[in-house]
C-alpha cells in the first residue's frame, strides 16, 4: 500500500505457521511463447473430480491471462462456468476490503519497547489510511502501527486462480488439460560474433533471451520459442502493445540477399520453432538466456561501403561504412535460419584479447541469406563524393503523351495531351577514396537517388564498371592501394 501498514504475521496464515510459501498447484506445464508479448500455456493436473457440478479451482495460473481463450479437457465432464479471480492479496488491497470493519492497532514505544493494542475502525483508505480510535480520528503512516485483521476478506486470492464449475458424470481420478493465452512473455535472439580478419573466418553463438512478466512462475515447464509476430486481434488487453518489427534499415548493407534453403528446424505453419532442450523453470520477472546456435570457422570477409544521394556534394571526406559479409547457407556459412535480433562483432587484439568492434540487428533471416552486417565506420578509409558540374542538354525532340482523360456531366469524354520536351542534364559526379592503411581495399561506392520522376536516369560514362543494382542504386568495386588513393568519375543524364 502507499502508506504501508506492517501486517501482523498472524494475518497470514502460512507464515504464522512457520510454512514457506506453498508449493505451485500447476501440473505437467508446456510454455509456447511467441515474439510479440504473448504465450500459450498448457498445463495438465492431475485431480479427483465427483458426480455432479462442482467448483474446482486452478491456483497459479498466469495473472496475464486472456480469460476468454480458456479451454479445459477432461474426460466426462463438461464446463458451465468459469471465472478469473484476479484481485490478487496484497497489503494495500487488504486495506480497501477492510473500509468499515474493526481491526487492532499495535503499538510500540520506542523508548520501552512496550506494544499496546487497541481497536480501531477504518474509516477509508485514499491517499492514506483513516481510522477512528475510540473518540478520535487519526491518519495512520508506516511508523503509526501494525495492523492485525480479524479474517482474510472473501475475494481476496493469494494467488491468481482460475475458478470452473464442472458438470462430471464419470467420478474418480483423471489428467485435467487446461490451455490459455497469456500476454506477459517474449523472447529474442543476440548472436556474439568472434571475426577473424586474417583467416577470412567467424565464429558464432546464438542466445534466446526470454522473458517472463506474466505474474506468475512456471515450474519445469517445456519451453518452445516460435519465430515470427502471429496475427491478433484487438480485445481490449493491452491495448497500448505494438509489436515492434525488425528492420533492416540502416543495418544490414547492399548486398543483403534473401535464401531460399529450408532449416533443418520444426516448423509451425509459416513460423520456425525453437526448442529448448529439457525442462526449465520459467520464473516471473526473469529474463533467461539459452544457446541455440554455436557454429565455428564460417567463411566471413570484411567490406567497406559507402553510399551516396542524389546531387549530395561533400567539401569533406566521409568515412565509409564497415561491413561484415557471411551466409546462412548450409555450405559455407552458419547453416541455420537466424530469428531476428542483435549481431555483436569482437575481434582479437594483437595481445589476442577480443575486443567489441559493432553491432547492429537483423530481421529474420532465412537459411541460405547472404548478409552485409555494418559494423561501424572506417578510420582509415574515406570517401569524398563531389558534383563537378551539371549541363542542360536539349536534344531538340519533343513527346506527345496522352496523359489525362476528362468527363463533363452531359458531354463526351475528352482526352488532353501535353507535349513534353526531352531536356537533360548531364552531372558529372567525382568520388575520391582514400586509404591510409597499410593494405589495399575494395570500396564500394554507390550512387542513389537515380529513380527520379522520369525513371530514365542514364550513365554514358564511367570510368570503372558499375553495376545497377536498382532503378534507384548504382554500385561500383574501388580499388584502392595501400597507402593511397583512387577516383571513379561518373556522368549521369538525367531530367531532373
């Protein structure tokens, strides 16, 4: 509670009797927990049921349930009703159930030592707690007293409990299944990724960080991970949650390739799925880490990369952008399809230390991807793209374009042209790479912003080879020296 009130022991009867905290009610419990703060939970018990209706608890369900997704299997019998009580004990609750009953107050004199008791009624408990002793009214802080209740209110659970009336015509003994949804739970993936530059190799290993906000422990639970945000409804829980969806945007560069090899993994529907191996204790408010992935000695390069807008002239030079290439094939790479999550690079010191050289996430990647990872950004490698000039060209033609059809309410449909002039401008661009260090390098330069309104950006020079990779993009390898410099002179046609 806000202004706590110590409870006497006595209130609680588990702890006035010396117990620890009672054992979980759950049975044989499977955990399916998804990426997007949700879970299946599935949980046998084994009870003894009679004849007839009855109302039969479930003691430890997750306090994150979605009550209306219940469903309870058990042989001959039938459900007719069921609750979720979710007024769960606890000392600020107690108080508000007690508005209006009789209680005692127990005092200690701190310079004796000795407890006093009297009674007193709560009055209200907003803000802070208000109670008439005798002919008084106080305001009650921490300090004040310690409270002793007569009883436990009704409807107050200690634990969160599912309530079923059950409708049995065979009696005995039987497994319960009982299933549920349940928000509270995620899970993702880190990779830590040791690169060795010199040997043109990378080993991996894959963490699955789950997480467990649900309100209640999960005792020896089988645990599947599923990869992939399934749909959901709005229903009114949680309706502030958005699931995030990992981007490639910014992290993973030019070069990216989707696979298209099929994991030697359990697959559900479209989602891939991540066992973890034996039972695990899932407890609340935890964040636990499991490997699932260790592969050594994947083929790995290093790469610089730089990429450059539309008519952008820089009076300096920019570093370029480090990436890490590898693959998820099965030959020569990680051989795994990866669930989304972050990639951090280490690599060895010339003391043979491994030192964090980047980061950056991926989205689910398919076995069989090629990956461009950046890392960060070079020291030592530098790129200065520059706009060396930009002419008109008129080619003196002209384009007749049908190019809007109008319709006027009581007359014929009409079309309108417009004559366009094929006028271009050609823009020279220059990009100037630089290496300081002691080894050569490839940089790959690329120029953006070429799928202009016309989509007729044209190159009639170049003087290394590019490559269109996009209406958008076009890329060219620059060889540069150790120690050294190179330059790629460009011209484009365009109109605009």
């Amino acid at each position: 509670m806000r202004k706590v009130l110590a409870l006497a022991a006595a209130t609680l009867p588990a702890i006035a009797n010396g117990q620890s905290t009672p054992p979980s009610a759950q049975g044989d419990v499977s955990l399916t927990i998804y990426n997007n703060d949700l879970a299946l939970v599935q949980d046998v018990r084994q009870m003894s049921l009679p004849t007839g209706r009855t109302r039969q608890e479930f003691p430890d369900v997750s306090a994150a349930i979605r009550p209306e997704t219940v469903t309870l299997n058990a042989g001959g019998t039938g459900i007719v009703e069921q609750n979720f009580d979710y007024d769960l004990l606890t000392p600020e609750k107690l108080m508000d159930k007690a508005v209006g009953q009789t209680v005692t107050l127990v005092r200690t004199n701190p310079a004796t030592g000795v407890e006093t008791r009297e009674n007193a009624t709560i009055l209200a408990n907003n803000g802070g707690t208000v109670v008439r002793v005798g002919d008084r009214i106080e305001v009650l802080n921490q300090y004040a007293a310690r409270v002793v209740f007569p009883s436990l209110p009704a409807g107050l659970r200690a634990r969160p409990t599912l309530s079923v009336t059950l409708d049995t015509t065979t009696p005995g003994a039987r497994p319960v299944s009982l299933s549920y949804l349940s928000r509270g739970f995620g899970w993702k993936a880190d990779y830590v990724a040791l690169f060795d530059e010199a040997a043109g190799r990378i080993d991996v290993q894959g963490w699955i960080t789950l997480k467990n906000n649900s309100g209640t422990t999960f005792d020896k639970a089988k645990v599947l991970l599923v990869a992939g945000a399934v749909g959901q409804e709005n229903n009114g829980y949680n309706q502030n949650y958005r699931p995030q969806r990992p981007t490639m945007s910014g992290n993973v560069m030019p070069g990216n390739r989707p696979g298209t090899q099929s994991a030697n993994r359990e697959s559900l529907g479209d989602f891939y799925v991540y066992p973890i191996a034996g039972r695990t204790t899932v407890a609340n408010a935890q964040q636990k880490q499991v490997s699932f992935l260790d592969v050594a000695g994947a083929p790995a390069t290093r790469a610089y990369h730089f990429r450059n807008g539309w008519l952008q002239n820089q009076t300096e030079p920019q570093s370029a952008d480090t990436v890490l290439r590898f693959s998820t094939a099965r030959e020569a790479g990680l051989g795994d399809a990866l669930p989304a999550g972050t990639v951090r690079v280490y690599m060895r010191d010339a003391r043979g230390q491994p030192q964090f050289i980047g980061e950056n996430g991926i989205g689910h990647t398919l076995m069989g991807s090629a990956l461009a990872l950046k890392t960060g950004e070079a020291f030592d490698v530098k790129v200065q793209p520059m706009l060396d000039k930009r002419d008109r060209i008129d080619t003196g033609e002209w384009e007749r374009t049908a190019r809007y059809r109008v319709t006027t309410p009581g007359k014929a449909a009409a079309e309108v042209t417009v004559e366009t002039e094929k006028v271009f401008w050609r823009t020279t661009m220059t990009y100037k790479v630089t290496n300081a260090k002691a080894t050569p390098v490839t940089v790959e330069v690329v120029q953006g912003g070429l799928d202009n309104w016309w989509h007729d950006t044209r190159v009639p020079s170049e003087s290394i080879k590019g490559e269109q990779r996009s209406a958008d993009e076009r890329a060219w390898q620059v060889p540069v020296p150790a120690n050294g410099e190179a330059t790629l002179t460009v011209q484009f046609d365009s109109r605009y």
